[in-house]
C-alpha cells in the first residue's frame, strides 16, 4: 500500500509541477469599430523578416484552427492559400510592415481585386516563438542482447512569447494588438521507458491567443 | 550471439552511420505560385547561357564531403513561371545579340552563387539558403543596359526528425521563390531600366512605370 501511496504522490507533484502559466496583455487602438460581421474573412499570418527566429508555421496555422473552429459564419483563410494566391506581395521580404503599406498595396488593381474577392475585414499578423530556456538532468539507454532499457530523470523550462497586431482592412487602420507569454516545466523521468510529462507551452498560448482575438473583433 | 541479434546490431550501426553521413546528393523540387502581377508592355528575348543551363552546387571539404546541390530544373521551372508573368511575350533566343525582330529587351540570367547553411554550423535551429543570381538586360540591338544582380534568401525551421535534405530543399524552395519575387517587383524599378522604360514605353499610359 505504502508504494502505491508514494507513486501517487510523486505523480501528483509531477503532473503538478507540468503546468504552464499564460499571460495575456491586450491594447486596443478604436474600440468602436473593431467589430467582424458574419461573411467577412480574417488571415492569419506569421511574421518571418527576424534573422534570428522564425515564427512557426504550426503555431500560426494552430491560432487560426482554434478561430477557425470558435467563429460561426467568419471565414478564416488559411495562411499558405493566402499567401500563394497573392504571391508575391505577402513573400517574407515584401509583405506590409504596416498598415500604411497596405494601403499602397491596395491601389494596385490585382491586389485590391483578390482581396476583395477574400472578403478579408482584419489581418492578424503573428510575430514570436517558443524556446528551451534551461534543461537539466540526464537519461541514458541500453540496448543489449537480452534486451533494451532507459533509466535518468530530466527537466526542461519552455518560454513562449508571440504578439499579434491586428490590422482593420476596412478602415485601414491599427486595431490592436495582443501578446501571450506562456512558460512551463516539462519532465522525463525514465525507469526502462521515459515517461514524458509535458508542459504544454505552445499550445496554451495558442489557445489563448486564440480566445484573446476572437473576443477583441467580436 | 544469436544470427538474428547479429542482424539487428549491424542495421541499427548502419542506421546510425547514415544519420552521420557527410555525403549529400539533392534533387531540389520546388515550384512557385503564379504571380498576381500586370505584365509589362514588353516583347521578352531570353539566353539561357552554359552556366544557367549546368550549374549545380558542389563542395568538398573536410565538413562537406561530396556535397551535390541539384537545382537546375527548379530554377528553370521559376524563369518559365515568372518570366511570361512580367511580359506581354516571352520568347527564347540562340544569343542575347541576336537582335532578333519584334524582341524589345533580352535577359541573360545567370547563377553568381550559392551557399547553404545547416543548423549545427550556425548555431541555430533552421536550414538557410542563399542564392545569387546576375541578369544581363540587354536592349534590342544587343547592347547591355545593366547587369542586375539579385539574391534570394530561404530559410525552414528544424523540426523533430527533419533531414538535412529535406531542411534543405524546404530552404532552397524559399529562396528561389524570394527570387521569383524580387525579379516580379524590382525589375522596374532598377535605376537603369527605369530610365530605358521611360524612353521605350508610353508613359501616358504607364506612369508607374516612367
């Protein structure tokens, strides 16, 4: 009974200790005319100009899921059909940095034609990444003849920072902008099979970016 | 040991060279949208020159032990894309003299240089690519207007698994389709071509383009 009561206990401090904390911290440019109606279509895209860090594409396509799925009647265009049917205006090198470069794209005919034809009310461009900041402990392996085996204990902290600025096609303006900052402690401990329990860094702060949007053009 | 033990020891050993391995043989495969873009009121003449035709990435050194770089059908597949995109006609020609008739402008593309990157030799987590290209223009006597160089930059993100030919690829697909996107805005706007359009085209009806 004893084992069972520790094992239970360690495990409790385990999965307790996996928890990832998320902050999120809003500012809203014009609160009166942030509002999307049914039929208008957002994009979400990533911002890829940093030579040190690249937005992912998962976490990017994982925000625009989560609006996807929790918006009725919105459309949300997919970041690559988007970014290839207006090829090559929104490539990492020419995308608007701005709102005002927007408005300059939108006086070529070509431009304003398709995205009109996307019906497109905000841009939401998403600028940040998910790193291993510290990491300790050890696992090692064994494969023999009579047979395979892990043993070792490992720990590692996630950071996760991401901003999105959201851009209003229609007034051609700066809506906002919205930042997550999610952390977390992950762990391994292994004895024969490692048992990874995983802090769920990335997607905490997709899903709550994801809420954060919805609820600021709704 | 057992024959069997002995089999799975000797796979495990070769799985674990080839990850290891030095040696890198890639085919790039890539393609690039069709550009949203208004073609310029201009008949194209294009040269691809020997070294647009053949050039292939090659390394031998002491970290880069037989490395091949393959892109010559992606690159190719890009001017063929790109080019009637930017052009009211596109046509190929045996020489960037030729002076052939109802040719306004010719091109003559070639590659400058190519580097790649892997994540360990720079200390990040992603695959990079440059590749510099120089386009001779020339206007329809034969004489060069410019030489315009350009370079288009890739780069992919290292995820679990991920090769280094696959990284790789991934990363030399974006810079080809950076180039496709630079040749689609810039073209004009380089000094020299500008100052040819603005003598060749009716700026009345392009004034964008004068």
């Amino acid at each position: 009974m004893r084992p069972l009561i520790i094992f239970l206990f360690l495990s409790t401090i385990l999965l307790g200790g996996c928890k990832s904390t998320t902050v999120i911290d809003e500012y809203r440019e014009n609160t009166s005319t942030t509002l999307i109606h049914e039929g208008d279509a957002i994009v979400v895209l990533g911002r890829r100009n940093n030579s040190s860090y690249e937005t992912e594409f998962d976490f990017v396509e994982c925000v625009g899921r989560s609006l996807d799925s929790s918006l009725s009647g919105i459309n949300v265009i997919p970041e690559q059909s988007f970014v290839d049917s207006m090829y090559p205006y929104f490539e990492t090198s020419k995308a608007p940095m701005d709102v005002q470069n927007l408005d300059t794209l939108v006086q070529i005919p070509q431009v304003a034609a398709k995205l009109n034809d996307f019906n497109i009310r905000y841009f939401v461009w998403i600028d940040g990444f998910t790193e291993t900041t510290d990491s300790s402990g050890a696992i090692s392996c064994t494969v023999a003849p009579t047979g395979a085996g892990c043993f070792g204990f490992a720990t590692w902290d996630d950071e996760a920072n991401y901003e999105a600025v959201i851009w209003d096609f229609k007034d051609l303006n700066l809506s906002g902008k919205i930042s997550a900052e999610s952390s977390g402690t992950s762990y391994m401990p292994a004895v024969i099979i490692p048992i990874p329990l995983l802090a769920r860094v990335q997607s905490g702060a997709c899903s709550s970016m994801a809420s954060q949007i919805r609820s600021f053009i709704q | 040991m057992p024959r069997k033990t002995m089999n799975l020891l000797l796979l495990g050993f070769l799985v674990f060279i080839a990850g290891c391995s030095k040696t890198l043989n890639l085919q790039v495969d890539s393609e690039v949208p069709t550009p949203l873009a208004s073609r310029l009121p201009l008949s194209l003449g294009v040269y691809y020159n020997d070294n647009f035709l053949n050039y292939v990435f090659t390394e031998k050194s002491e970290v880069r032990k037989d490395w091949t770089i393959d892109n010559r059908t992606s690159r190719m597949t890009l001017f063929n894309d790109i080019l009637p995109s930017m052009f009211s006609s596109v046509n190929k020609v045996d020489s960037p003299n030729s002076q052939s008739t109802g040719i306004d402008i010719v091109l003559e593309p070639e590659v400058l240089d190519m580097q790649v990157a892997l994540p360990e030799e720079t200390h990040s987590d992603m695959f990079e690519a440059w590749i510099k290209y120089g386009i001779k223009i020339y206007n329809s006597s034969g004489n060069m207007i410019t030489e315009w160089q350009i370079t288009g930059y890739g780069k992919t993100h290292t995820a679990l698994f991920k090769n280094k030919e696959n990284g790789l690829n991934t990363a030399i697909s974006m810079a080809l389709r950076d180039l496709g996107a630079k040749m689609v805005l810039d073209f004009s706007k380089v000094p020299e071509i500008k100052t040819w359009l603005s003598s060749n085209i009716d700026c009345t009806q392009y004034p964008d383009l004068c």
